[in-house]
C-alpha cells in the first residue's frame, strides 16, 4: 500500500512539473514575441491604442495626441504617426491571418485618386458581405493594371470567386476571361454599387490626410484600414443590439491577441 501510494506521488509530481514546464514555455513564448514586436519600444499598450484609433476612425495625429493626452500619455505626433507605419503592417498582417474568409462573390471597382498631384487608379474588391477582399493602388486602368490587380486576388485569397460584379470597363473583360475563367462575370447597370459605396470611406480619409503623398503610402495605409476595418465591419443595422455587443466584444478580443 505504500508502494502505491508513493507511486501515485512520484507519478503526480511529475505531472505537476509537466504542467508547469509547458505553462512557463508558453508565457516565454508570448514574452518574446511581445519582445520581437516592440524591440526597443515601451509603452506597449499606448502605442496599440493609438494605432487602432488611428486606422478605425477619421482623426489626425494631432487629434491622437491630444486623446493621449487626456489619458496623461505625453507624446508627439510625430511619434504616433512612425507608430502606424511601423506597427500598422505588423498588426494588418496578424489580422489577415486570423480572418475567417471571404464570401464567393467579388465585387470590384476603380476610383482615381490624387498622389502628390498625380492621378492614379485605386482598385478595390470587396465580397457580398462588404468586407474589403484587397486594395490595389496603379497608375493604369488598363488591361494589364486589372490583370495584375486579378493576379493579386487569385494569389491572396486562394482561388477565384464563384462570380465576380463589375462595371462595363472592357479592362474587366480582358482580366476575367485569362484569369477567372470560370467566374460568372456580372456587369448590370448599378450591380457593383457595393464597391462603389466602399470608396466612400477613402475618400473621407483623404480629405483628412489633405492629399496621399506617395503610391507606396497610399497603398500601405489602404491595407493597414483595410484590415481594422474588416475586423470592426459588424453590420451594426443589420443585427439585434445583444448580438452587436457580443460581435464587438469578440472583435476586440482579437484585437488584443493580435497587439499582445
């Protein structure tokens, strides 16, 4: 009987320092990773609260500043803004891994857009739930410019829709019938309003950022919104006011793992 019971407390012991190996392996893990991500930063949590409010609403630096601010949280515009360019990337990228999947029907559209004085095209897709699919800043709209926003979708989303819904633009045409062979191409009058509705809230932000001032600026800064918004896009209209908060309350909880 004693054998057996010192056994069982050799076999529990030994469970006990399993358990607690595995949990310290776990929290070094997340330790270095947080380390990884703000090598060189403190403050972890002002610098993920200013670059969420950042890309999720219309405000300036300066507006951020102040926020901050109020918190007693002293820092510089300046600071903020290298904050999203640093962490923006870093951020969207760790939320395009968790994203659940976009539906099967695309809707595309292209807007031009003003870059330092310069007109350029900005392509746009999103999916039948409104979910931004992929941003894509050119400076053609031309059969080549929709092949290689194409190319982008087949190659960041794993395959082609089941229909994509587009205007009349020949370049359309050209692009679907190379690369989305077996896509139903839906060009009805007024049928891609759903993209067109998506570039309203560029629009606004542009006239906040008072001009983009280069192509690879306007093409980060669209995928780091792109992918916050994404996250927060809860059809508030379109749910019961219980099930938003539960949709919101996820949404941030998988804003924190993303930052953690």
């Amino acid at each position: 009987m004693a054998r057996s019971v010192s056994k069982r407390s050799i076999i529990a012991e030994f469970v006990s320092e399993l358990v607690s190996t595995v949990l310290t392996s776990s929290l070094d893990a997340c330790d270095n990773s947080r380390l990884s991500t703000y090598k060189r930063h403190r403050f972890h949590s002002s610098i993920s609260y200013a670059v969420w409010i950042y890309y999720r609403f219309n405000l300036s630096f300066r507006d951020i500043e102040d926020l901050l601010a109020e918190k007693g949280i002293s820092v510089s515009y300046e600071a903020i803004r290298l904050w999203c360019i640093k962490f923006g990337p870093s951020y969207a990228r760790k939320l395009k891994q968790r994203h659940r999947g976009f539906g099967d029907t695309f809707y595309l559209d292209e807007v031009f857009i003003k870059i330092n004085g310069i007109q350029h095209y900005l392509w746009r897709a999103v999916d039948q739930d409104g979910e931004v699919v992929d941003v894509f800043v050119q400076s053609r709209r031309n059969g080549a410019a929709a092949k290689q926003f194409f190319k982008r979708l087949l190659r960041n989303h794993g395959g082609e829709p089941r229909t994509i819904v587009t205007d009349k633009l020949a370049s359309y045409k050209v692009a679907q019938r190379e690369l989305m062979p077996t896509a139903h191409h839906n060009t009805a009058k007024y049928a891609n309003n759903w993209a067109e509705q998506s570039h309203e809230s560029t629009r606004f932000r542009e006239r906040g950022m008072r001009r983009l001032k280069s192509p690879n600026q306007a093409q980060l800064f669209l995928t780091n919104h792109a992918a916050v918004s994404n996250l927060f896009n809860l059809g508030r209209h379109l749910t019961t006011a219980s099930h938003y908060r539960r949709s919101r309350t996820a949404a941030f909880e998988t804003w924190r793992a993303v930052v953690s």
